[in-house]
C-alpha cells in the first residue's frame, strides 16, 4: 500500500535527516527551541531535545546519551538559546531509554534540576542501570531468548547486547513522578503529561492544548516506527499497550509534532494511520510466515521477515530487538486468537 508522507514543520531538519547531518539548533516559536544532541555509533544519529523557556529558566524535555560530546552539545545548544547548564529547573523525561535518559543525572548534578519519568518507567531505572542488578536482568533475558529459540551459540551474545550502551546512562533517581493527564505546572506552559505505554511501560508524551504542540518522544516520529518489544521489563502485550496509546494520541487537537528523532512534522492523525497500517501489514507478514510452517519458533520466524537491510547485516543488538518485537507481534496474535503458542524450549507457533 501507498505510504502517508508528512509534511515537514522544519525543512532544515529534514534535509539534515535525509542527508546525514546534524541539524542546527532550531528557534520554534518564541520561548521553545529544538538542540540536536548527538548519540555514539547509532543510525539515529541525535536525540532533539526540546528547551521550553520559563520565567526564572528553562525546562528540557528528554536529554541525550550521556557523553562528553552529548554534554557539550546540550550545553552549546543551551548556549544559542541564551541560556546555561545552570538555568535548566526540570527534565521531563519521555522514557528510560539511554537516548533519552542517560543525561538526565548530570544535568541534575550541575543544574539542581528535578527529573521527572512516569512511574511504571521509575520502577525499572534500578535494575536496568544498577550494576548490583543488572545480571538478573541478562539471565532473564536469556530465558527469553531460549524460549524464542535463538541458537546456542549466539545466545549469550544476544542475552548481553545492551550491556555495551550501559555506561551512556548517569543513573539517576527520579524526583517528580508524571502519571497519565498530570498537569506540569510550568509557568507560561499548559503542558500536560500523555501515558503512552509501548515503547516502554512508561513513555510519555507531553501536550500543549493552547499551543497545539505534542512532544511525542519515541511514541509517533515522522518516518520510522518505534520499537515494540518484548522483553523482561516489558508489559506482557506490549503491542496492544501500543496500539492503544496511537488511538489515544490521534484524538489530540494539535498542528505540530515534535518528536524525539528525524524532524517536527504535521498531520498527526495521518502519520497514526500509517503506522497502524503498517503493524496491520507486519502482523500478516508474520501469520503468512506461521500458516507455511508446520509449528515455527520466534526466532525463524524473525529471520524470514523482510527487514529494512538484510539480516545477515544486522548488528547482534538490533538482532535481539527483532526478535522481541516479532514475539510482540505474535502475543498481539495470540491474544486475538489468530494463532497459538505450544509451550517449550523453543515455543512453537501454530496457525488457528
């Protein structure tokens, strides 16, 4: 089927996104500003961090990795705004994910800055970023992954693929926790606070009713879909929490989305439609791979889906995130009753 293709709010960010580049730091309307923040051996390339002035500073929405070269950019971009590391008062953060998070700690150590994250995100910081837990977590993704039947001899590196992005995330606790329609209470914004489980448990977008603005995070971006994944700290459908929070967002009366990757565009309800056709389109993708195979593990089925590079290509890391977002589709399936799991080491899939 034809693709919808948004419309760009910033054609500077567009074309730095289409040609490989940084975009520069963005004015977007008067007390708002857009600073692009580089993140390490990643196709995303930067993370767009949003600088909301308020009367006594400024607030920032999501943070970047947490590098020197991340932490310079952030300051630089502050700079451009007229503004120092010292004048930020808050982090809202949209999800735990290091892009996202990781700077959040040292920001807070050189500003005083609160930190804020929905709670079902705060209840995971410890055991994803702690090193006295984090081997519970890696054996827990190991049993996963056998179940899914990723074979012996790369199971262990699959199961410990996250590890080497670990030391981009300063851990730290969160001060402020944001449930679902919070007001922020920043003076000058009517900023208030969207549950949109999926990407994570706990990811949040952020709405300015009077502005008609939405920061998406992770939740809607312009051309890519996020990933959906199971995973130890997932919930257990994790793709119906998805779909779930799109309908929610598509309602909002906004203009201009500004998303956490690529570029702010317009036509939110469109670009939700587009991505829900395309899990409409993934989830048959995967029935056809199941209904030509007589019982099929998670991992098979992951390697004879068409990816957007071929798969002997992949890195190990974005190896495991197929995997686990192909088994979000198949327990979407599951649940539906489109198919079913017979239970081992691997599971087998089966068509109904």
């Amino acid at each position: 089927m034809s693709k919808f293709v948004v419309t760009p709010a910033s054609s500077a960010q567009r074309e730095a996104w289409t040609g490989g580049t940084m975009p520069g730091v963005e004015r977007v309307r008067p007390g708002l500003w857009s600073v692009p923040v580089p993140i390490p051996i990643n196709p995303l390339r930067y993370v767009l961090v949003y600088v909301l002035e308020l009367p006594d500073g400024v607030v920032i929405v999501d943070a970047g990795w947490n590098t020197d070269e991340a932490y310079d950019a952030l300051t630089a971009g502050l700079g451009v705004a007229g503004y120092t590391i010292t004048d930020v008062k808050g982090v809202l953060v949209t999800h735990i994910h290091p892009d996202h998070y990781g700077l959040a700690g040292r920001v807070r150590e050189a500003s005083g800055a609160w930190i804020a994250l929905h709670p079902a995100d705060a209840r995971l910081v410890r055991e994803r970023y702690d090193d006295e837990a984090i081997d519970s977590l890696v054996r827990r993704e190991r049993a996963l992954l056998v179940r899914c039947g990723v074979p012996a001899l790369t199971l262990d590196e699959l199961a410990g693929a996250s590890m080497m992005i670990r030391h981009m995330v300063s851990m730290a606790a969160p001060d402020r926790l944001v449930e679902d329609g919070d007001e922020l209470g920043l003076p000058g914004w009517d900023l208030r606070a969207v549950w949109t489980p999926g990407h994570s448990p706990g990811h949040l977008c952020f709405v300015s009713p009077s502005r008609r603005l939405l920061f998406s995070g992770d939740h809607v971006l312009a051309k890519i879909t996020p990933i959906v994944a199971v995973h130890p700290q997932s919930g257990p459908n994790p793709l119906a929490d998805y779909l779930a929070s799109l309908a929610a967002v598509r309602k909002l009366d906004v203009e201009e989305v500004l998303p956490a990757h690529e570029y702010r565009f317009l036509e939110l309800a469109e670009r939700v439609d587009s991505v829900l056709a395309h899990h409409d389109e993934r989830l048959a993708e995967i029935e056809g791979v199941i209904r030509a195979s007589d019982g099929v593990a998670c991992w098979t089925v992951t390697t004879r889906l068409s990816w957007s590079r071929p798969w002997e290509t992949i890195p190990p890391f974005m190896r495991r995130a197929a995997n686990n977002e192909t088994l979000a589709h198949l327990f979407w399936l599951e649940a539906k009753g489109r198919v079913r799991r017979v239970a081992g080491e691997p599971d087998l899939w089966f068509p109904l």
